[in-house]
C-alpha cells in the first residue's frame, strides 16, 4: 500500500497543479487591459478573442495572434502586428466571411473598425515615441 | 470516318496555334534605385533565397523558363505575377514608408517560416526554391537585423 501512495500523491499533486494552472490562466486578463481603452477591449473581446487566444481551436488564428500575448512582444513585433491588425481590419478580411456567417452580430461596424485602426495607429505612434 | 477524326484532331491543334498570338506583356522591367538590392546591402546567402524563391513574383523581374512562352501557361504564369505583385512588389522597396517596409519584413519571414511561400506549385518546377531550415533561419535573422534598423531610423526621426 505505502509503495503506491507516493506515485498516487506526485499524481494527485500534478493532475491537480495543472487543473490550478490551467483556470488560472484562462481567467487570467488580457495582458496590458488596464492600458487598453474600454472601447478597445470590448470590440476584442466581442470580435477577435474568441479565435485569437493561446487556447483557440482554431490552430492558424492562435498562431497569427494571441491579444493576451501582445504585450510581450519584442518592440519590432508588436509594432508590425499592430499594423496588421489595423489592416485586415481596415480591408475588411477580419473577422473572417465565415466566421461572421455564424455569428452575424460580430461583424465590425465602420465605427468599430475606426476605432480599432485608430487605436493601432497611436500605439504604434506611442512605441515609436512620437 | 477517317475525315471526321481528322477534324477532330486538327480543332484542337489550330486552336493551340492560334491562342499563340494572345500573349500577355512579360514581366521585365528595369532595375531601379527603388529595388531593394539598391536600397540596402544584403548578405550574399539571403540575395540567393531572394532571387532563387521570391523575385519571379515578387519584383519587376522574372526570368522566365521556356515554357513559360507557351499559351495557356503564359496566361497562368501572367496571373501568378501579377497576383504576387499586387501582395508584394519588392522592386518598388524604396517608395515605402518604414514601418511598411517593416511590416513586409515581418510577413516575409513568418510565411517563410510557415512554409506558405514559396507556393508548392512554384517550388515543384524550381528545385532551387526549396529552402533549407538553415535558409529560412538566415532570413530571419536578416530581416529581424534589418527591422531593428528600421525601428531605430523612425524614433530618430
């Protein structure tokens, strides 16, 4: 009996660690929200983050941008995938036509597109120190 | 009968012949000082990933293999070129902003990474195309040493 309770606790100890870890992270904020204007932060989360986070399905979407991620980009990075965002926006190729085929309501008004690309601008104005 | 086969065979034959004279303009431009070559020193290895992979589509200047001259395939190669500029004309370098020339650095390497670019389609009829991971690694450190380059010229400005 003794010979199993301590691979029975290291597995305990693990399963239950990584169930910890795992909502922890996931109720974890986006990184950098506090910095993120309201506005912002409720088009994302209303339209983007539902594909564009290190948990999403969708292998491609994860891979091309995680939102909570940004904030730890090198300063080259961040810029350029600020400035992708603001250009598939801008053209319309995000959100995807088939993803708004199901969720009709998560299509970008020109106001919220407005929004989003200005929002990019001034943060890359802000990194470059302008 | 043998007159009706000979109608058959000769339909296609002529229609070959003729779509011979429907060709589209060849993509071969001058280089000018807006080239990337001309606009910045790039080590040896990623000008041979450049030219081996990208610049058929991406600039001003294919070069063209012999069959390329034969309609239909010239009418596809035409769109493939055509298309490739429009994303990405690396001839025109020198008439972007920065932060543009940033942003093409960044996907150039993230869909060399990927395997994305070059197309499949274009890799099977130039073997030299295939990067190495070593050539892919190349080029991103090139273009990452040269976004930093960049970044630093637009704060200074």
């Amino acid at each position: 009996m003794k010979k199993i309770m301590l691979p029975a606790f290291v597995f305990a100890t693990v399963i239950f660690g990584a169930f910890i870890l795992n909502t922890a992270y996931k109720n974890a904020p986006i990184v950098g929200e506090k910095e993120l204007p309201e506005q912002v932060k409720s088009i994302i989360d209303q339209s983007c983050f539902q594909c564009h986070n290190a948990d999403s399905q969708n292998e491609k979407a994860r891979e091309a941008l995680d939102f909570k991620a940004i904030d730890e980009l090198g300063k080259v990075k961040k810029i350029t995938t600020l400035k992708e965002i603001a250009e598939v926006i801008e053209k319309g190729e995000m959100p995807p036509k088939k993803f708004l085929e199901k969720f009709p309501e998560k299509k970008l008004t020109e106001e919220q597109t407005k929004i989003m690309a200005d929002w990019s601008k001034k943060e890359i104005d802000t990194l470059l120190g302008k | 009968m043998k007159k009706y086969f000979r109608i058959i065979f000769a339909i296609p034959v002529a229609l070959f012949a003729i779509i011979q004279f429907f060709q589209p303009e060849k993509n071969r431009g001058e280089i000018t000082q807006n080239h990337l070559f001309e606009q910045t020193a790039l080590p040896e290895g990623v000008q041979t990933i450049l030219k081996n992979a990208c610049l058929d589509c991406h600039s001003n200047q294919t070069t063209y293999l012999w069959y390329h001259q034969i309609a239909p395939v010239s009418w596809m190669i035409n769109s493939h070129i055509a298309d490739g500029k429009a994303e990405l004309n690396l001839s025109e370098w020198g008439n972007w902003e920065p932060l543009d020339q940033m942003g093409a650095l960044d996907k150039m390497a993230d869909e060399i990474k990927s395997g994305e670019m070059p197309l499949n389609a274009y890799v099977l009829m130039h073997p030299k195309a295939k990067l190495t991971e070593e050539q892919k690694e190349q080029f991103h450190a090139w273009s990452e040493k040269l976004s930093e380059e960049l970044l630093l010229k637009m704060i200074n400005e």
